[in-house]
C-alpha cells in the first residue's frame, strides 16, 4: 500500500484535524486503541480499513496489551513507544496514544496553548479540544508514543494457509486459491452501496435453503449480495472453503447438526458442540456478509432443540471475535465457556 508521506501541521485548528482525520469506527471498546492507530495514519496521509486493521490480531476483551498494540502499530507502519504519563507535559510533544485500564482509548494527537487536541472514538465530536482538567490522566493503563516507522507500512501479506474443520474432514476440494485483485474488486464494489439493515430472524431449519434465507433477510436490498452464497474466495488470515464447494461442505456440516440435534445430550455439552458448529461454519464462510449473524442463528436453532437459548447480548463482537479466532487454531476453552454463560433453559426471549 502507497502511502503519502507529511507531517501534518499541528497549529491548525480542531476542525482542519478533523476533516484530516475523518469518520473514527468504533465498534467495541477494545478496539479503540485499534481505531486510534487509524486515525494517526489518516493524519498522515494514509487511508488502511477497520476490517484489514483488527484483522491483524484477536484483540481480548478489555482492549489489547502492550505488547499487543506495540505488534499492530508495527503491523501498520508505525513505532509506538512505551512512555510515562509525565510525557504529557513534554516540550516536544509527541502524539501520544493513551489505553485506559477499562479498554477505551484516545489520542492525543497535537499540543495547543496547553491544551490537547484529543481523538475520542466513539464520541461526537470525535476530535475535540481539552486541557488536562478533563480527566486525560485518569486511570491510565499505558502510554505510547507514536511515530511512522522509519520503513513504510502497513504490511497484511500473509502466507495462505488452509482452514481447519473440526466436525468434519477438511476435503481436497475445500482448498481455495485466493485472488487479491477479486477480493479488492468486491470490496471497491460493495464500499459504494448503502447497506439496509433486515430482519435478523431466526433459522427456520437445517438446510441450505434456510442458511440462504436467513442471509437474505439481513439485507433485501441488496439481492446481488445478500440470500446467495459468494462467487470469490475471500481470505482473512487463513483459507476459507473454496466459493465451489460451499453447498457440498454446508451440507456435510447440517448433516452433523442435525445428526446431533436429534440425540439427546448433557446440557454441559451443548456448549462444546455449540461452539465447533460456529467455527465450522465461519471458516465454510458461505457468504460475502452476514456469515457470523446466520453463524449465531444456526448455533442458536441446536441449542433450542436441546431446551435451552442463547444470550448473545451477554458477549461483546470484540470478545467473541476473539474467541473464535483463538478456536480456529484449536484452543475451545474461551468460546466453549462464552457460550456455557449465554444458554439458558427455556426458549429465546
């Protein structure tokens, strides 16, 4: 990725830095620290997406440690550097990206008079003007100094490995090549459209005919997209199934849900169960969008065929993300309790 090399003035006013800056995404709170590099970048010059951003690690719920924001920053092009809070009042003043211990964080971007000129993820406006009676140095977890590296980023090349199913064999045909200027050409595509939301209903069986529907229902606007399984193989950091044998490894995967929906089980093994379905399914990733909410309708319909619902507003997007890329290499644990603590007894609310 090209990036346009500045420095951006630091006396102009809040409004120039924001219109410099642009919209901050923030979708969790853990990922504010993730939103912040974003915005150091745009600063300077470089536009990199949310999605390519937080793709680079799990982030954990409660925001990234040191040593893991230190490998994104580095991931992204830039140099954070550890400092103290007495960094504040230094005379040549860095941008300074500041993590709270409850996750949240901001960035000091620029020094005026005394005051700050802070980006606030989440906020409105999103970059405002503070002076330190604000409360900037409360409940500070850590500090970093940030500057571009001295070799420009960002870097999101990876090797592309296989995806890995757990309830069934990963076959040959389940390999995909992956093709960088089909994937850039859908996203250009779909960045353009207005995207609708619809009604995230319920799964209405187990069958591709239902996986289709549900997906469709999130966005009937866009039937080019939405109710049909993709035609490009997408790549996050490992292979998904090739877009070719989606309807032969979805049906290999609803013969086991509904091969285990149909015995009876232990509660206590609804979760483990639960949670190979979702992996499984999103490393299958049959759609262009959508796949994680029909991932959670499908775990959702097995586990009330065993008298029990699941909660999901009682786990984070950032912690079940997080979960579910540390199952994907193998390690159950996180996502298995996740969603032991959301199912219940008793139908769905």
């Amino acid at each position: 990725m090209k990036r346009t090399r500045h420095q951006p003035s630091r006396q102009g006013g809040v409004q120039s830095h924001a219109e410099r800056i642009g919209a901050v995404t923030l979708r969790e709170r853990e990922t504010a620290a993730v939103a912040c590099l974003l915005a150091f970048l745009r600063w300077h010059g470089t536009h990199v997406s949310y999605e390519n951003a937080v793709d680079i690690a799990p982030v954990p719920f409660g925001g990234p440690s040191a040593k893991l924001l230190a490998h994104c920053a580095f991931r992204l092009g830039i140099e954070a550097v550890p400092v103290g809070v007495d960094a504040f009042g230094d005379a040549s003043f860095t941008p300074l990206l500041v993590t709270r211990n409850s996750g949240y964080a901001f960035l000091l971007l620029a020094r005026q008079q005394g005051r700050f000129v802070v980006v606030l993820p989440g906020s409105a406006p999103h970059v405002d003007l503070l002076d330190e009676g604000a409360g900037l140095r409360e409940d500070i977890r850590h500090c970093h100094a940030l500057t571009l590296a001295p070799q420009p980023g960002p870097w999101f090349r990876r090797r592309c490995r296989n995806g890995r199913l757990f309830l069934n064999p990963w076959l040959a045909a389940y390999t995909a090549s992956y093709s960088e200027s089909a994937v850039r050409q859908l996203n250009l595509q779909l960045g353009r459209l207005e995207r609708p939301q619809g009604d995230d209903t319920a799964l209405a069986g187990l069958s591709l005919t239902a996986l289709l529907a549900a997906n469709r229902r999130l966005c009937p606007a866009l039937p080019q997209y939405f109710g049909r399984f993709r035609t490009v193989n997408l790549r996050r950091t490992s292979a998904f199934v090739d877009y070719r044998a989606i309807p032969q490894a979805l049906e290999q995967l609803l013969a086991t849900v509904t091969q285990w929906t149909g015995t009876t089980l232990a509660a206590a093994l609804v979760a483990p169960l639960a949670a190979r379905i979702l992996v499984d399914f999103l490393t299958i990733h049959p759609f262009v969008n959508g796949n994680r909410r029909v991932g959670m309708a499908l775990v959702t319909h097995f586990a009330a065929a065993h008298g029990l619902s699941v909660d999901w507003r009682k786990a984070s997007r950032a912690q079940l993300y997080f979960a579910v890329r540390c199952a994907c290499k193998g390690h159950f644990r996180m996502l298995e309790r996740l969603l032991a603590d959301a199912t219940m007894a008793g139908p769905a609310a």
